[in-house]
C-alpha cells in the first residue's frame, strides 16, 4: 500500500506548480478587474461630468462622444481593440489578452455608470478626485500584466518605424489630445484636464511601485568594516563588499553595497558622516528588489 500513497504524493506535488500558475491568473485577474472598474467610476462620475479628460485613447473617447453623443464604453472599445490585434506581435500574447480583458471590464462599467449622475460639480474637486482613481485603477492593470489603454501599442509601433523612443512619443500624443480638449470643451477644461492627467501619472507610479521606495547605495571608503558592521547593527540590513580599483591611483578598493529602505536614508548618511566623512557615498532609486536578505532584521 506504501507505493500507491507515494505515486499520489508525487502526482499532487506535479501538479502543485500548475494550481499556483492558475491562482496567480485569477489574482491578476481580479485586481485587473477591480482597477477596471475604478477608472470607469473616476471617468463616468468625476471627470466626463465636468467636461474633462484624460491622456491617451480614452481622452479622445470622451471627445468623441462628446461631439456624438455615443456612449463612452462604446468608443473606448472600438478605438482600443484595433490597437491590440495591429500590435498583438509587438506586444505579446498575454500582455495583448490582459489588455483585451481590461478594456472590456472598462467599456461595461463605463456604460453602465452613465445614468448615476456626477458626485461634484467643481471641476477642480472633479480633476484630483478623478485623477487618483483613475491613477490608481491605470496602476492596478499595469501591475498586474495589462492595460487600459492602446496608446503604449502606437508608441512601440512607431518607434519601430521612427527614431523617437516611447515615452516620446507617448507624450506628443497626449499634448495634442489634452490641447484638443481646449477647441471642444474650452481652455479652462483644458487646464482641469492637464492636471488631471498630472495627478492620474503620478497617482500610477504609487500604485505600481508603492509608498515604500527603496535605494541602492554604494559607499567607498578605507574603513569599510566599520561602516559595514554600522549600517548591519544600526540599520539591521545586510551589506555586501566588492572589490575595485581606482582608475585612477590604480588601488585596490572596496565597495560597500546595501539597500534600504527611503525612510532610512538620513540615518544611513548620518552614519557614513560620522565613521568617514571624506567616503564617497552614491544613491539611486531602484525599481524593484527580491530575493536575496533585503528583509530587514530587527535591531535593538
């Protein structure tokens, strides 16, 4: 009997993997619906009711069905799908599906919504109101392996063809989409609009990144042991030492690597400053960390 339980065993241990992958797309699946759903509320309740817009295909949406009188949800499907089946080489299978799935949330809610009236009528209160939502749901998508919009489609398309990069060409589509918004709803709408757009980018890097940012640092200094056992028993993060050479004298150096956290910043500086203050301390900001012993240990 000991041979069947081990088979079985081994089969649930085979299969284990292909569950966690399945969990994982219904994680994603349902942040990216949740995030659908918050930018159709910031779109329909806030910023569409005060004649403001945002960046991208879903601002030319809400022009066009300004001027026709269409549905929102309609436009923000039929101009963003074309995108996707042109790009779907470009971009990926799985980024062009978790787009689709995004964009079809966002279409339905967003049709469903126009009846429920706008919560305010100050379009100030609307733009940062309706910024962050939006930001937030644009954020939930992204990092969850989507998006909401094709614009990033066009700009990988036509960087292929044009010496401009992305984010170029990102930003010239939205410079004349808000400045289209001046001619249809007027300048002063226009304004709203750009600070939404402001708000909702930035409210977006929070949301994928978090509030807990971390750094990079790298310190050169002669007394690297004592600076090394000071940020590991006052900071409690781990270093790393590597060796290097002056270019310049030809000496050997050590360099001291670390990561931490934005909120211990000052502390680190006050501790290079006070162990070595002619040490040549560098910081940067890093996108992601995992794995290694980032976690930071408790100190006393």
């Amino acid at each position: 009997m000991h041979g069947p339980f081990v088979r079985a065993d081994s089969l649930a241990l085979k299969t284990s993997p292909k569950v966690s992958k399945r969990l994982k797309i219904l994680q994603s699946a349902v942040f990216m619906c949740v995030g659908a759903v918050l930018v159709a509320v910031g779109l329909e309740i806030f910023l569409v009711p005060n004649n403001i817009i945002d960046g991208g295909i879903t601002g030319i949406s809400i022009i066009l069905s300004h001027l026709t009188g269409f549905r929102l949800g309609l436009f923000l499907f039929v101009l963003n799908v074309p995108f996707l089946i042109v790009g779907y080489q470009q971009i990926g299978k799985t980024f062009a599906l978790s787009t689709l799935f995004s964009i079809i949330i966002l279409s339905i809610v967003a049709s469903m919504l126009v009846p429920v009236p706008g919560i305010t009528n100050d379009p100030l209160l609307a733009a940062v109101f309706g910024g962050i939502i939006v930001g937030i749901g644009v954020g939930l998508i992204i990092r969850n392996g989507g998006s909401s919009d094709g614009t990033e489609v066009v700009a990988v398309l036509v960087n292929k063809k044009l010496p401009w990069s992305v984010g170029q060409v990102v930003m010239f589509f939205n410079i004349f989409i808000l400045g289209s918004a001046g001619f249809v709803f007027g300048w002063n709408h226009a304004m709203y609009s750009l600070i939404a757009y402001f708000i909702a980018f930035k409210t977006i890097d929070v949301t994928i990144d978090g509030f807990d940012e971390t750094k990079a640092i790298w310190v050169i200094s002669d007394k690297y042991r004592d600076l090394g056992e000071a940020i590991l028993h006052r900071l409690g993060r781990g270093v790393t030492y590597m060796n290097a050479e002056g270019a310049f004298t030809g000496d050997d150096k050590k360099v001291i690597f670390c990561v931490i956290s934005r909120l211990e910043e000052a502390k680190l500086k006050s501790i290079v400053e006070h162990i070595d203050p002619d040490a040549f301390l560098a910081i940067g900001a890093m996108a992601e960390v995992r794995g290694g012993r980032f976690k930071k240990r408790n100190i006393h």
